[in-house]
C-alpha cells in the first residue's frame, strides 16, 4: 500500500490552530465491500469548539495517509478514480464504491481520507501536500473555506463544461438543490464543486431548563437585549462545579459569522478583498460577546469550554450548532433541546452557511469519467445513506425534508425543518482564498478579548491591520 507522509502545514501556508464543525473519523475496515482499509484515520476534532492555544504558533504535525484500495486488482483496461474525503470512510465503503461497481463498472474507484486536522483550511493545505508530493487524485471533496483556496492553487477545475453538456443532470440539480447551495460552491463566475451537504448556526436551548425557570422560550423574532434578559434568568454561576451557564460560542469565521450578520456586518468587505475590521458593528459585536464572559458572567471563556459536554448535561441552556449535533444527542440520548434562529440586532435576519462539496481536480486522469463518480457522489441513492452517515443536512432537498431526516433527531421535539427554510436567510462563511491564514490570525485576536487582556478597540485596530495587510498581499499574488 501506497504511504504518504503529510504535514499540517505547508511553507506557503499557515496551519490553523482552532476546531472544525465536525468530527471525524469512525473508518474501519467493512467487510463485503471490496475494500480494505489501512489506517487512513487522521486525527479527531475535538467535539467543541475549543481552543487550543490562540496565542501559539502553528506547528507541522506530520501525519501519516495509507490509502484504501481494493482488495483485488481490477481488470486490466478499467479506468482508474481516486476519491479523497474528510469525515466518514463508512458510507463510501458500503455505498458508493458498490454502487460505482455496478452503474459503472469500467470504472475502478479508490476512497480514502486526507487528514482534516483542525478544520478546513488545514484540510486544503493537505490536500495541496498530497498532490505536490505525485499523488493521482480524481475527486475531492472539500467545504466552502478551501473552494476558493483550491480554486486559485489550479487544483480544482470549473464543472461549467460537464454541466452544459449534461443537461439532462443539470435540470435535475436546479430543481433539487438549493440555489444558496450551488451559489456557495461557485468562486469567481464558475461552479467549482457540486454541494453535497451543509451546515448553518441555529439556537439550541434546553427548553426543559428554560421552563424551570419561567423564562419564556425564545421566538424567530427575539433581539439582543432579549437574550441578554434571557441569559441573565437562567444563568447560575457561583463558581461551583455545579455552575450552570447560559450560553456558548466558539470564535472560528463559521462560529462567529452568525452574531455579525445579525449586527448587519461581516469580518470582509468587497466581496472578501478587505478587512472590515474596523467598522464600528464588529467592534459593537465583539463588546457584545465579550460582554456576556466578563460583564454578566453569563458564558464562559470558549477557550477550553466542553460545550458539547456541558449542554448536555445541563450545565450550559443554550448553544450554536448546526445539524452535525444531532447525532451527538441521539449516541448520548439526550433530546431536551430545540431550535431557533440567532437572535437580532440590526439589518435582516441572517444565518451562516457553510457547504461541502466535490469537485473534479484538474490533474484528473480522465475527467469524464470522474464526472460520471461525481454524480454518483452527488445522486440522491448515495446521498440518502450518506446522511444517515454524516448528520449533516444534505444538499438535495428530497433527502433533506423527507419524513426520515425529518425525525432523526426524535424523541427530541425539535423542529427539524428550521435547516432547510434558513437557506433563504443564509449568507456564507467569508472564504477568500487565503482562509487558512485569515481564520487562525482573526482567532488569536479574538482570543485577547474573552480574556480581558486587551480591549475590543485595541483589538479590532490590531486584527485590522493585520488582516488587511494579508488581503493586500492575496490581491498582489
């Protein structure tokens, strides 16, 4: 088996040092596949969103890939697609390979994972690694954050071309998928990857805690100063094990971007070409959040935070999370919560999204017949179990409201239709192409707030200076 050693960074690129939006990895070896697995399993995420030292400098892990390829050779002649991924090696196993073997069985796929490390933008630096050191890779899948990334490093190829000549496909997608969806995955005119799943940020609250203390659950239409007289109602902290906080955030672009775009601002501007670090919203968002740590002493400092943990335990009311945390609740049997949009404080009512999506590589040994695993990958059988897999909501909308995704989080009662409707107030999570840089250079500012250590004025002023400096050299390269 092929090995390859892979680093977390690259000399060009900065490695992040922050959380993903999803755990990673189940993958073990399936039998009746046709596969074997050799520990391709990167390391886990954590599974909250905590720190791990926004002050450090990112350091190179080497991490080792072995690829997963079939147990016996293919026939000579078949052509040959090597899929790369991130998350969950199962449903590939047990679904799409099978599923390639029968509707195209000239093709001979190989499935593997590419190290995820601590969130997308080292998972694009790895990919970039893989590929400098001679690997043949057909198919990636990777999230908005590295689209652009891979688009500008000519890794990635437009799938405009396949799209106007499969048209037949291509009507197909326009009435199944959300347009939000495709417009995410599209960098600079050209559609880039086909949406595969997505998350955004909603409210959850533990709606058994907010009853027992009489506050009243919140509405779609609740403001910043009904949080905060909602927080301060069922907060509990006397500095005892037994404290109970009202709320938790985690301070990645994804993590953040839902409290700014309900303050009608963003980290960018000008179609993510400059810093927007010094617009007095995002200094009012940051005072905001900082606020709830140090003033009312309602959240706790994110860094090292459980919050996964502690929410379900009833130690934290309310937190941000998208679908990826249903299946948390169900392997821990917890279903006391439900769901809401972020509360509001100016402009309209907005959540973040964030897509995954698969794309052709430009080195793809024969892009048709990729195309042909493309939409295999993005069809609506391997999307089907790939949800059950994933937990995730899923890009087809046939999958995603159908009465099976629909009751997946039961016997919890909520309202799992929330996702799919917010795409119609979905905005992106800011990717410009030089997210694996900007992610981790806004983290460490941000970092300086929650402790108190600086001020949102000094740290704003910083952050922007340095952010747009990274901006002005991304527009010289």
């Amino acid at each position: 088996m092929k090995e390859v050693n892979s680093m977390s960074g690259t000399d060009e690129l900065q490695a992040p040092h922050k959380v993903s939006r999803r755990q990673f990895l189940r993958g073990a070896a399936l039998a009746g596949t046709g596969l074997v697995l050799a520990a391709c399993a990167p390391q886990a995420a954590p599974t909250s969103p905590a720190a791990t030292g926004a002050n450090a400098e990112p350091t190179a892990t080497p991490q080792v890939i072995k690829e997963v390829v079939t147990a016996t050779p293919g026939p000579k002649g078949r052509t040959k697609v090597h899929y790369t991924a991130s998350g969950d090696l199962e449903p590939m196993q047990k679904v799409l390979v099978p599923l390639v073997q029968q509707k195209l069985p000239d093709i001979d796929l190989t499935v593997d994972l590419t190290p995820f490390g601590s969130g997308w933008d080292t998972f694009a630096d790895n990919v970039i690694t893989r590929i400098a050191g001679g690997e043949g890779i057909d198919l990636i899948h990777i999230a908005i954050e590295g689209v652009a990334l891979l688009t500008e490093k000519k890794i990635l190829r437009p799938l405009d071309p396949f799209l106007e000549k499969d048209s037949a496909y291509k009507a197909d997608i326009d009435k199944d998928i959300h347009p939000t969806l495709m417009k995410a995955l599209n960098w600079k005119g050209q559609q880039m990857e086909l949406p595969s799943d997505w998350n955004n940020m909603v409210m959850w609250y533990n709606y058994k805690i907010f009853a027992s203390q009489g506050v009243p659950e919140p509405g779609k239409d609740w403001t910043w100063d009904d949080f905060v007289a909602d927080c301060k109602a069922l907060a509990d902290v006397q500095g005892t094990a037994n404290d109970r906080y009202a709320f938790s955030f985690w301070y990645t672009q994804f993590g953040m971007a839902p409290w700014f775009f309900n303050n009608n601002t963003s980290t960018l501007k000008n179609n993510w070409t400059d810093s927007n670090m010094d617009d007095p919203k995002v200094a009012e968002t940051l005072q905001f959040l900082q606020d709830l740590i140090l003033k009312y002493k309602v959240s706790p400092n994110p860094d090292g935070w459980d919050e996964e943990g502690n929410f379900e335990s009833g130690h934290l009311v309310m937190r941000g999370c998208g679908g990826w945390c249903i299946a948390s609740g169900n392997n821990n049997k917890f279903y006391d919560y439900k769901l809401q949009y972020y509360p509001h404080k100016a402009g309209p009512l907005k959540t973040v999204v964030g897509v995954g999506g698969d794309g052709i590589a430009t080195m793809a040994r024969d892009p048709d017949a990729s195309w042909e695993v493309l939409k295999l990958i993005n069809g609506p059988e391997y999307m089907a179990a790939y949800a059950l897999e994933n937990g995730s909501p899923m890009a087809r909308r046939s999958i995603e409201t159908s009465a099976k995704e629909m009751d997946r989080a039961k016997p919890s009662p909520a309202d799992l239709s929330i996702y799919y409707q917010s795409l119609d107030y979905a905005d992106f999570v800011p990717s410009p192409p030089n997210f694996n840089v900007i992610d981790p250079l806004l983290q460490r500012w941000y970092s300086q707030i929650w402790t108190g250590k600086i001020t949102v004025a000094e740290a704003c002023a910083g952050a922007h200076k340095e952010l747009q400096a990274e901006m002005d050299k991304l527009k010289k390269s």
